[in-house]
C-alpha cells in the first residue's frame, strides 16, 4: 500500500487473482491487452542491467495502446513481481508488505514505469520512492508510435548524518543507460549500514519536523524553541499557508505528502504542529506518516514535565495532562468490549474506554486535592506575612527572560538556571533588605508564554496565586530577544487575563549588555523602563533603587537591619 494510496482514500484492489495477478485500473481494457499484460511476468532483465531497451519498448507499446501508465516493479534477479496500470497521469503500488524492509536496507525491488507526456518523475514517485525505500523509482517516456524516449531515474543515497538525499540519473535513452546495477546498490546499502550505525552512536535525541499553519516568522522561532528546550533536534520546518484547514489532516494533502517525504529523507521519528490537534487528526496524521504526532500544547506539557523536581510542580503537570487527555479518550475493538459485570457475568457491564475514563477523573480528583492544601498552605503564609508586614515583589516575564537569574543576584541565592523555556515551575521566594532597610519577599515565578494552553493555566492555578498578593510585579523583558516587543504584550495579556491588571508594575529590562549601549539606553527611555544585566550586580542598583520608590508609594514599612548592598550578603 502507497502513501498516495492512503491519501486519496483507497487501495489497489487485487482485480484477477491468481498467480498472474495484474493490479490497478484493469477495467475496460481488452482481453489481448490483459493478456499482453500477464506476459510481463514472463520477461527477466538481466541483473546487472536497470532496464533493457527492449523490455522497455514492451512496457511503451503496451502503454501507447491503452494509453494508461503502465509499470512493474523488478527484484534484483531482475524477475517481474508485480505488473500495475494506472491512469494517463499515475500509477498506484500495490501493497508489496514488509519485504526487506529495515534502516539499513533497501526494498529490494524497483518500479519501472511508464509517463505518457514526458513528464519529469512526480512527487508521488518520489514519496514512494522514499517511503518504500525502492532500489529505484524509473519513469520511461512514451515516445511517437509508442517507442521509448529518454528515461527518468532516482535514487536514495545516505548522508553522514544519517538522512537521505534524492539523486537523479542522467535522462538517457534506455539503450544508452551504462550503469552497473548491482554494483550500485551494493554501494549505496553499504552506505546506508555505515551512517545508520555511526548516527545511532551519536544521536541520543529524537528528530523532530515542525509543522506551522498560517503562522508568522516569529511563531515558527519560537516553536524551534519550544521543540529545543524539549530536548528534540530540529531536522526541518514546514510552513503553509491556508485559508481553510483540513478537517482531516489539518495541513493540505499535498503538503502532507511532501511531510511524509521530508520527514522520511531527514530520518524524523516525531512530527511537532504549532497548534492543538483533535484526536481524529492525530490518528489520521498518524497512520499516514507511521510517526510520532505532538501538538503545542503537548510539547509544552512535555517541557513542564522534564522541568518538575519538586511535588508540587510533578503534581500541577500530572494534572495539566491528565485534564488534556481525557477528553482524548477514545476506544475500538476490544477497548470498547464490556467489562464483566454481576455474579456471572450477567449485565451489560463496564466498557474498558468507561473504566479508563473513570479512573482518569478519579486521579484528577485526587490531584485536586492535594494541590488544594497545597494552595492552604499557601495562603497561611502570605496571611503571616502580611500580618508582619512583609511587602512582596514578584519577577513575571516571558520564560527564558532571566528571572531566576535575577532572583539569585538579588537575594545572593544559588537556584538553578537553564537556557531553556519553562525552567523555573515552582514559585521560589526569597528575602531581599533594600537600602531603607526594608525586609521585602521576591518571587520568582514560571514563565508566561503567548497562547499559554488553558489546562496548565488551570493546573497552575495555585502557583499563578502567588502572584496575586503581590505588592509590585517587576515585569522582566529579554530586550536582545527582537521579538521584546511582543513579548511584552503577550505578558500583559496574560495579566490582564489573570485579573491582575491593577497591579502596581516596574518594566525592567534585562540582557542589555548583549546588545548595543545606545540601542539599550533608546528602549528603555521609550518604555519607562529600567536596563540592566541580571548577572551583573552592579547594574541591578538603580533597579533596587526603582522597587524602593515604587514600593513607599504603597507600602508601610518596618525597618529593619542591613540593607542590600552590591557587595555584601544579606541575612534574609
């Protein structure tokens, strides 16, 4: 069975039977043309040879009389296979099962087929050429009165990496073709053994092709981003542009074709899409690649779930995937037989999809509850400090803007801090004295992301609280990031989603030493805004000097001892 066999809805249906068994659009053709048809069975190429002219002239005057494809597909003892028709512009395989089929190897067959126009070798010809891992995909031209013209013929050849590229052979007339068939298999299999085994030595991580609809240049770096910080290597990108999606596959068919080519040419194992899919889609995209098939809001959770180290964080994942799959549930065959039911039986019982279901909201349940004494807790110590006065500031931004890098050069703290999206789950706090002498608490919060998917916001809930008692909300901003400005606003809207838009806010930002001084100084007057390094100490005083203002305006202070200084180390 072919890919564009899936695609376009049906099969080849197996019309004659029989061990001369001739596979496609047989129907109207006359019997001395089946039976011209049948003889091909009969025929053998020599081994060494790809194609003989005379087979070849066979194959065209079969054609030019029926005017429809006409192809077989060829073992490497140059014995006929398989016999196909088609139509005036192409030509389906029959299901050739798993014959050879493995990384290393090659199908051991190849299609030798007929194009009526001339025509250079379609897409269709090499998907399956990719797909099936064909020795060869030959196109031979019907010429005048039916003779062969030039032929057409491509080949997979390995790279170092452990891809696959498309290489062409000369367009010759079949009796000029002078290529040693064997000879070149056997160099393209030994190459195909030797940069398989070297790529499972070096590649530990899954390869992932990243698929945008309708999405701007900015969506498609940070979806790369996304796919990175999960710890996949990005082998290729595709974008299209619709105006309606496909119920089905979401991206067009042709373009899932040239998905299914792709992913296959640069050994992908995953497909990642930019947007949420419906589990009809993921199957239908599923068995059409026979690829692993994530939407964002999955990549994302798997982030969250790589990130979680403690409880809290491990519990507000569980519950952010188990609320996104269970509406995902679905069942056939024996997940949708009944369960026994009663004293023998007797009863329609429970059917294994119900059961799963059940036991999916029991777990949700029971996560609900943890998380709410978790969220009492909670609120017991934000009662203390408030009873004690304790103004509290908290860092929110973009993920990956520098917040727990600027909490550790605040606090003199040592939490961890990775290059990636999402490292920061748990809200950390920690004490922080100002020059007035003030004792304040700095939060450190996840990251906020544009489009952040409903269920994390939801399993989040108790941390995204943390914010809410907040006397200041230092608003962090990657300004080397040239997408800042957008940032911003995905932040502010995500605030003004959380109802926290009355909160007093600092903009702040932060990496002003990756980019030009000037350039800095300019964003930051535009923005109301103050720059600094988040790993340079002594750029973070006119920021404290900032939270200190902001901060009298709003709040009756304590005095307390030792103030924060550049150089020394609080007793927080």
């Amino acid at each position: 069975m072919t890919v564009a066999s899936v695609l376009r809805g049906f099969l080849i249906p197996d019309l004659k039977g029989g061990a001369l068994t001739v596979y496609g659009n047989i129907r109207g053709l006359k019997p001395s043309q089946l039976k011209r048809l049948e003889k091909l069975y009969q025929r053998r190429i020599p081994t060494r040879d790809i194609v003989t002219q005379d087979f070849a002239r066979i194959l065209t005057e079969i054609s030019y009389d029926i005017a429809r494809q006409v192809g077989v597909l060829v073992n490497r003892k140059g014995q006929v296979e398989y016999v196909m028709v088609g139509d005036a512009h192409k030509i389906l395989l029959p299901d050739i099962k798993r014959v050879r089929a493995g990384q290393g190897r090659l199908r051991g067959l190849r299609c030798i087929h007929t194009h009526l126009q001339g025509e250079e070798l379609t897409q269709d010809d090499l998907t399956d050429l990719t797909l099936l891992r064909l020795d060869l995909m030959v196109a031979v031209e019907v010429g005048v009165d039916g003779l062969p013209g030039c032929l057409r013929a491509a080949y997979l050849v390995p790279q170092a990496d452990g891809t696959v590229s498309l290489e062409h052979l000369a367009r010759l007339s079949p009796s000029q073709l002078d290529v040693d068939f064997l000879q070149l298999i056997s160099f393209l299999e030994d190459g195909f053994a030797r940069t398989i085994g070297t790529a499972a030595r070096t590649c530990k991580r899954e390869r992932a092709v990243l698929v945008a609809i309708n999405a701007s240049d900015e969506a498609v770096e940070e979806l790369c981003e996304l796919a990175c910080s999960s710890g996949v290597e990005v082998v290729d990108v595709i974008v299209q542009r619709r105006r309606e999606l496909d119920p089905n596959y979401l991206i067009g068919k042709g373009k899932l074709e040239e998905l299914l080519l792709r992913s296959m040419q640069r050994s992908a194992d995953v497909v990642i899409f930019d947007r949420d899919l419906t589990p009809a889609q993921v199957r239908s995209i599923s068995k059409a690649t026979e690829l692993k098939v994530i939407d964002r809001t999955q990549l994302i959770m798997d982030i969250f779930a790589q990130c979680a180290s403690t409880s809290e964080g491990k519990i507000q994942v569980e519950l952010a995937q188990l609320r996104y799959m269970l509406p995902r549930l679905s069942g056939h065959g024996d997940e949708m037989s009944r369960l026994m039911g009663g004293i023998g039986g007797r009863g329609p019982g429970e059917t294994k999809l119900e059961s799963d279901r059940r036991c999916v909201r029991e777990r949700i349940s029971a996560l609900e509850k943890q998380l709410e004494k978790i969220r009492t807790a909670r609120q017991i110590r934000r009662s203390r400090r408030l009873r004690n006065s304790i103004p509290v500031v908290s860092i929110v931004g973009y993920t990956n803007a520098g917040k727990s890098t600027l909490l550790n050069s605040l606090t003199f703290s040592d939490e961890v801090v990775a290059e990636k999206m999402f490292s920061t789950l748990d809200p950390r706090s920690r004490q922080l004295r100002l020059p007035c002498s003030q004792k304040v608490i700095v939060n450190d919060t996840v990251g906020f992301i544009k489009d952040l998917p409903q269920t994390l916001r939801a399993a989040f809930k108790a941390t995204l609280e943390e914010i809410e008692e907040s006397d200041l909300l230092v608003h962090l901003v990657d300004v080397s990031n040239p997408l800042y400005a957008n940032h911003i606003r995905a932040v502010e809207q995500i605030l003004v989603e959380l109802g926290l838009q009355k909160l007093p806010r600092l903009l702040v930002f932060n990496k002003c030493d990756l980019v030009d001084k000037a350039v800095a100084e300019n964003v930051c007057s535009r923005y109301g805004a103050v720059g600094i390094s988040a790993n340079d100490r002594k750029s973070l005083l006119p920021l404290v000097a900032e939270i200190e203002r902001c901060l009298l305006s709003t709040v009756s202070y304590v005095q307390n001892e030792r103030p924060w200084r550049m150089d020394g180390v609080t007793n927080g």
